[in-house]
C-alpha cells in the first residue's frame, strides 16, 4: 500500500488547519477535498476518518460564514457515523 495515501491525509489535514487559522480559506479548503479523496479511496466512504474529515470541511464552511454548506458537510458525517452504529 503506498504510504502517502495513507499518511498524506494527515499531512493536508494539518496544513488545512494551519491555513484555517490564518485565514487562508480557499487553499485550507482544497487541503481537505484532497485528504477526503485520498480517504475516500483508502477506506471507501462509509468510514469514521471519512466522517471526521466531512466535519472538518463542515467546521471550514462555519468559519468561512456559510452555514448553510457546513451544514450539509456535518449532515454527510452524521449520515456516516449512523449508518456504522
């Protein structure tokens, strides 16, 4: 298994927190849709790290003012989290 998929995703995640925090949010963003892709293709999309990384793109959205997107973000990992319970 090649390592960047699975570590990358906590590379990107950092630095998307990295760019969140200074206000940089459309670089942070792309950060994210990156590590849920790799996510994605390494756990499929039923998976908690799958789920963790729609709240942080939800948690973006927030921060970025629009709800309405973080919303559907946190609703997509709910959607996740129930359907493994």
């Amino acid at each position: 298994m090649n390592s960047y998929i699975v570590f990358g995703p906590l590379a990107l995640i950092g630095t998307a927190f990295a760019l969140m925090h200074l206000g940089d949010y459309a670089p942070a963003e792309r950060e994210l849709l990156h590590a849920l892709s790799l996510r994605t293709q390494l756990f499929g999309g039923r998976h908690p790290r799958v789920a963790a990384t729609y709240i942080n793109l939800g948690n973006l959205a927030y921060h970025r003012g629009r709800q309405a997107d973080a919303l559907v973000e946190w609703q997509k990992a709910l959607a996740i989290q129930e359907a493994l319970s």
